[in-house]
C-alpha cells in the first residue's frame, strides 16, 4: 500500500495511462528488420516491458526522414522508410502492448545534427542549423536549407499518421533536448541564421512548432503529441560540459530561457514535457553514470511543472521506489520514466506493486551494455540482464531428462548468475565459496559511495539464492580431491581473480586497491595510487572524498587508456572528475622506489618525490584457474567463467555465466 499513489491513472492529452510509470526511450539499435518495420527481438523486447507493468511504452528514437540527413536506414525502425512494412510489424507489436492495458507512442527524431554518430556519416557532410563545429569529428557542418526544413516537417506528418495506422497512442518528439538536431535551433550558441529559423527564441523554437501543427493537421487534435524537453544544457563550451556542482557561465540553454521555451512549447500544442538536462557537450547529464546522484533531473522537472499546466515526465536514475514516491507526492513531476532500469528488469513495475522489492534486480548505471554498446556495436542490450532485446532467443531452456546435479565453485558474480539460472531451470545446484560472503570483486567495486548499486546487486543475488533454494557453503576451500569424491553431473569453475602485486621496496604498506577498498588497511593521509585505469580512478575520488591527499600515477600518457568505460558518457565524466576532485595527476610516469615513507616516480619533467604513507596497486588482476586446471582432464563436463577465464568485466562475466548455465 506504501506505493499505491505510483498506481494511480494519469491523463496525457486524451489517453490516460493505468499507472505513473514509463519506460524512456532508449536507441532501438539491433530492434529493426531489413525493411525499416520492428523485427521479433524489438517486438519482444516491448511487448516484455508492458507485460511487467509499465504503464506507457515509449519507443527509442526512429527517424522521420533519410533523405536529408542519412541515418543509415534501415538499422532501427522507420515510419517513413517502408510505411508497408513499418505499419505491419508496428500493428502486430502494439495490439500486444494493449492486451496487458499498457499505451505506447513512438519518439520521432528530426536528426541528429552537429552529434551524429561518426561511423553514420562517412563522407557525407553533418548537418546542422548553421556552420557550425561537429561534437566528434573535426569538419564543419552544412547549415539546412528552408526546403530541407519543410521537408523533415512534411515527413513527421507522414510518420505520425503511419504510427497512428499502426496502433501507436501517440508520439514523442526527439527533441527539443540533448543538443540534437531541433535541440540545435533552440539553442543561440549553435543556430546563428538569419532568417525565420534563427535570432528569436520564437523563431529559434518554429521547427519544432511546425512539427507538432503538422502531425495535429494529420492526425488529429486529439493525437497525443509530447516533447522530449532539456531545461538546461550545462555548456561551459563546445565540446566541454560542466560538472555537478561546477560554477560556470552557461553558453548553451539557461533556466530562465528554459522556462520560457517550455511555455512556449506547450502553447504550440505539446501535451506532456519528458524533462532533462544536458547536451552531448556534457552528456553525462543526459546518460548518467554513477558518478551522478541518483534523481539529479527532480529539481528541473519541478521547475518545469511550476510553470506549465500538461503533465511533466521525469526520468535519470530514478529507480529508487521512495524516490519516485515522493515525486509524485509533492508535484515534482506526473510521470516517473524508468530507461535502463527497465533493461535490467522488465517486471520491475510489477514487482513494486506487489511489495516484492527486494526481487527487481538492480541497475548499475554502468552502461556497458546500453549506451556504451549503441555506441560501439550499434546493438542496445544489459550488462545485467543478458535477456535484454533477446528475449524469444535467450529464454530459459526446460531441462531434457533428468535434473543434474551441479557443482559450482565460486560465489563472485559469475557462480551466482550461473547457479541463479540452473536453479530456474530446474537443476540441483551446489554453491561453494572461498570466502565469508557472496559477490567476489563486486565487493570492493562497490566499495566507494557511488558505486552502491553494485552492493544491491550482491544482495539481489543473494534474494535469488535463498529464494531458488540453492545449496550455499561459505568459507570453504574446494580442493581437487573433494570435487573428483563426488559424482557430479557438471562442474562450473568461477574462482576468480587475484590482484596483480609487485615490490617497489616497502612492501609492509604497499597495498593492492581491493585490500583499501574492502577497509582492510588504512592507506593513512598521503596515498599514491599506482595504475589509471578504472579501478584506480574511482578508487583516487573514493579516497579523496574521505578527505585523504591522493596522487595517481599512470605509465600511460592519459588516464582510463586502457579497461576505462565503455560508455563515453561515463568515460569522459570521470576523465574530468579526477583532477577535479583535486586528485594530483602524473601520466607518461612510473613508479621507481619507495622507503614507507616518499614514492620516487620518473615523470617527462624528471623524477619526482611524492609524500606517500602507502601506495596502492591498481594494476589489474589475473586469472586464478588452478583449480581447473587441476581437473579439466578428470572431469568430463567442466566450465571455466568469469575472471577465471578472462579478467574483464561484470557484464561479460553475466552474460557468459547464463550462455553456459542456460545450455547444460
């Protein structure tokens, strides 16, 4: 009952969606078929979301034109591309959205602009509202014609009226927001026409105006029309963006011309904002990793909703159900939009309103297997939901025969997935674990503040054990000789890693990054911190936010050049967050000697004595495999996973734990 005011309907324009939930939009990358309709996977993956109790379904970004600016087409679903095709697959995927009482409208984008993706544009110049700079690539963009303008126009009325054939409730606008195409004319610093399209916020916000008339003229006034809406875009230049917290002066989209668009905006006929803030110059705000506190949009959606009268979303790491709670009880916003949460559980919704919280398995916001994957791979999937857009292809397989009895050893993240989805499919499984707790390198990982999720993410695990009734021994050390004594089925090695150690001449306090994050020695005032990838960076703000005195040192001649994040949105936050944090930085620099006391290092300028009463390795870890190797001849189905057999990441340790336990 706590959470019943979350349950409650809500009107947007002339539809009213059964709950205050939404799944954002996120890049359907990998969810179109060859002809530009939604392929089985992109079905699936909506028709899940709406199964687990979302009230509104809103589709990531399709494209109302391919004519102006190219998007390689057909690599995610077109309602202009082939209306046959996208109307087909669209209508077959709705009607099942609609079967479980769930709405969904489809995003429509004018283009990227200035931040296309790279690989998108070959030789084909960007586009833009004016000549201006490319985020990524060093050209100049070609500013849009009035032509090209009408044009793209003319195409959202054709999208949204094949949406609306389809079966959509109605459509979002992409958008006003993230510094992308219609972003771009709203925004001074990079629309410098002179003509209707530029000068004026009123001239500066037409293209957006004619959009939402254009659709009302085709589609009806009664066709829900919303905005993806950024109050506030946090440039401090171009290609450089501000940090929380940072003092600066805007050059992008302020507060005050914010609320004075959104008035605007909902005058045109917009129906409902989806508020954010944030650029692709300082995208961290819109993709926040969790280097951002969770909810950081609340006090933007509640200015907006102050001063506009349609329903405001708000989305940005608000997984947490007290959270979203209080939002809507104290008129932050109507909506609370879930993007990645939903990626890693699809039921979430449902879970929360039957009281079983402690059963939504976590997100990590470590966008490893959303953002980071649309863009390197152009394919949108879950570090922690291996499920996520192949729901028909990985589904759980029945058990042929009789259950096996399975020996897992290793409770890190990789036993646990593993002994999670043998245990689902119906086989006795055996958990053995070294140490006195669950969650291997999840453990220190989750050690600094901001990585808290991690830490739910073993205690989510840990709901799973008890609740799938798995067999789990703690602080015991499996030895050849016990495993060969039974007569297991399967055999899965998941032993992990050990950190990499080497002797710089004062080993009493040199220290490996898991024995400080784990709080096992205090690394005292002055810490050096050897190795800048991943571990070491967040491991320098941890203990700089303890108020300790860090130095980091790197051989190579940047910080996060090798086994940094995936995802530029976190890369390039945490790039700026080390020296930020004050963290004294020595790239192109290694470690030389150290007496307890100073740490000599050899930097381009010479060497260096740094003031250390430790220094920490973060120098990664290898594999620990002995155990399997020990077996591997004697044992006729074994499995090595995660760190055991490669050291990577949580995500790769996930996914290959459910490939191999989904298929014994």
């Amino acid at each position: 009952m706590k959470y019943q005011k979350l349950f409650t309907p809500m009107t947007i324009g002339s539809i009213t969606v059964k709950n205050r939930f939404a799944m954002a939009p996120m890049g359907p990358l990998g969810l179109s078929d060859s002809d530009g309709g939604f392929n089985q996977r992109g079905i699936d993956y909506y028709v899940e979301r709406a199964k687990g109790g979302t009230g509104l379904i809103m589709t990531g970004v399709t494209f109302a034109d391919d004519d102006v600016e190219q998007h390689g087409l057909p690599n995610c679903p077109s309602p202009t591309h082939n209306p046959i095709q996208f109307i087909r697959t669209a209508r077959e995927m709705t009607e099942r959205i609609h079967a479980y009482n769930a709405k969904i409208f489809l995003q429509m984008s004018a283009g990227f602009g200035r931040v296309t993706i790279p690989t998108n544009l070959g030789e084909i110049p960007p586009v833009a509202p004016s000549e201006i700079q490319h985020r990524w690539l060093d050209k100049t963009c070609r500013a849009l014609t009035v032509e090209e303008i009408h044009h793209i126009v003319k195409q959202f009325g054709n999208g949204a009226y094949n949406a609306k054939r389809a079966g959509f409730d109605g459509i979002q606008i992409h958008a006003v927001h993230e510094g992308y195409l219609l972003d771009q004319f709203a925004i001074s610093l990079f629309n410098h026409r002179t003509d209707e399209y530029g000068g004026s916020l009123e001239n500066r916000l037409r293209f957006a105006k004619e959009i939402v008339e254009e659709i009302h003229q085709r589609c009806g006034e009664d066709f829900p029309v919303t905005l993806r809406f950024s109050l506030k875009s946090f440039i401090k230049d171009l290609r450089d963006g501000a940090l929380p917290g940072e003092e600066f002066a805007e050059k992008g989209r302020d507060i005050e011309e914010g609320i004075a668009a959104a008035k605007m905006l909902v005058s045109y006929g917009y129906c409902a904002l989806d508020v954010d803030v944030g650029t692709y110059d300082a995208w961290w705000w819109n993709h926040p990793p969790m280097y951002i506190e969770k909810g950081p949009y609340r006090p933007y959606a509640k200015i907006v909703k102050e001063n506009v009268d349609v329903p405001v979303f708000c989305a940005g790491r608000m997984d947490n159900p007290d959270m979203a709670l209080a939002a809507i009880e104290d008129s932050t916003c109507d909506i609370i939009s879930l993007g990645r949460p939903l990626l890693a559980d699809p039921d979430y919704v449902n879970k929360l309103r039957r009281g079983d919280i402690q059963d939504i398995r976590p997100c990590l916001s470590c966008q490893e297997g959303c953002m980071g994957r649309i863009q390197e791979y152009s394919a949108l999937n879950c570090a922690v939901n291996p499920q996520a857009c192949r729901e028909r292809y990985t589904a759980y397989r029945p058990v042929i025969g009789a259950p096996k009895n399975v020996l897992i050893v290793g409770g890190g993240v990789a036993g646990l997935e593993a002994a999670r989805v043998l245990a689902i499919r119906g086989h006795h499984v055996s958990l053995v674990e070294a140490t006195d707790r669950l969650g291997g390198n999840l453990i220190p990982g989750g050690a600094p503040s901001f990585k808290e999720d991690d830490h739910l993410l073993v205690k989510w695990y840990e709901y799973q054990m008890k609740k799938l009734k798995v067999d789990v021994t703690l602080n015991k050390k499996v030895t050849r000789e016990e495993v060969l004594a039974h007569n297991y089925d399967s055999v899965i090695i998941a032993t992990g890693s050990t950190p990499k150690r080497f002797s710089l001449g004062h080993d009493e306090t040199t220290y490996s990054a898991e024995d400080v994050l784990n709080k096992k020695v205090d690394p005292g005032q002055n810490v050096a911190v050897i190795g800048g990838g991943l571990v070491g960076c967040e491991l320098a703000i941890a203990l700089k936010d303890e108020g300790r005195n860090v130095a980091l040192v790197e051989a190579l001649d940047k910080i996060l050049a090798l086994n940094g994040p995936l995802c530029a949105a976190n890369k390039e936050m945490l790039e700026r967050l080390v020296p930020y944090k004050d963290v004294q930085m020595y790239t192109s620099s290694q470690a030389k000697a150290y007496d307890g006391k100073t740490l000599t290092i050899t930097t381009p300028d010479g060497e260096k004595q740094l003031p250390a009463d430790s220094v920490v390795l973060a120098v990664g870890y290898k594999e620990e495999a002995s155990l399997y190797e020990s077996l591997q001849f004697d044992v006729p189905d074994i499995h090595l996973l995660g760190d055991a057999r490669k050291v990577s990441n949580i995500m790769y340790a996930i996914w290959d734990a459910f490939e191999v336990a989904n298929s014994l």
